[in-house]
C-alpha cells in the first residue's frame, strides 16, 4: 500500500511538471524516453536469442 501512495504522489509531480513545460520539451524528453525504452528492449531481445541458441 505504501508504495502505491508513494507511485501516485510520483506520478503527480511528474505530469505536473509535464504541464508547465513548453511543448517542444516535452515532445524532446518523450522521444528521448522512447528511443531509450526501444534501445532497451532490441538489447534485450538480442541477448536473449543469443544464450538460448548457445544451450
């Protein structure tokens, strides 16, 4: 329970921030979340093919 109270209090100071910044920020630091999260998830997929192959 803590830690959802400590998820949602997050979760409200991120999108109030998200709203007093300019757009252009915003769209900036959301393309450069999900060029990471994409990066990420390639790197994952690969590493894993890679060891079930290798067994």
């Amino acid at each position: 329970m803590l830690f959802l109270v400590a998820a949602l209090m997050l979760l409200g100071v991120v999108l109030g921030t998200v709203a007093h910044t300019p757009l252009t920020v915003t769209l900036a630091a959301a393309a450069g979340i999900a060029t990471w999260l994409a990066v990420f998830a390639l790197r994952e997929r690969h590493g894993r093919r890679r060891r079930t192959s290798a067994n």
